[in-house]
C-alpha cells in the first residue's frame, strides 16, 4: 500500500466529516440569514424548534469523526 492511498475507514469518515460540518454550518446560514440551503436534507435530520442546537451538534460532530477517522488513518500507517 502506498503512503498516499487512504483506507476506506479513513475516506468514509472523511465524506461523513464534510456532509455534518458543511450541512451544518448550511443550516446555521439558512437560519440566521435566510440563505439558500447548500444541503437542504438536513433540514430532516433536526427536531422542530431545535435547529440552531442541532446545527451546532452536527457541526461539532463532524469535526470529531473527521479527527477520529485521522488518528485511525495515522496509526494504520505508523
């Protein structure tokens, strides 16, 4: 295996990372703006009355797959 090559585990937690986080920080846009939701679905994924709470978290838990997903590309290749 080459050392630029990423595992599956890897590549999957980093499409997870940019879905939560760029969803998120989309609906955040969307609610305190107005602006056009990048990716509408994840207006499905948060509780009525919640959005602003569940954007954060989303966000928050993208952020920790995306480190995650690194310290387990990290320590395959180490």
């Amino acid at each position: 295996m080459t050392s630029t090559s990423k595992s599956p585990l890897a590549a999957l937690s980093g499409l997870i990372c940019f879905v939560l986080v760029v969803g998120g920080a989309s609906g955040l846009l969307h609610e305190w703006f107005g602006w056009i939701h990048f990716m509408g679905f994840v207006r499905f994924l948060v509780p009525g009355g919640y959005e602003i709470y569940s954007y954060v978290i989303m966000i928050v838990l993208g952020l920790a797959v995306g480190t995650a997903g690194d310290a387990v590309a990290r320590r395959g290749r180490g």
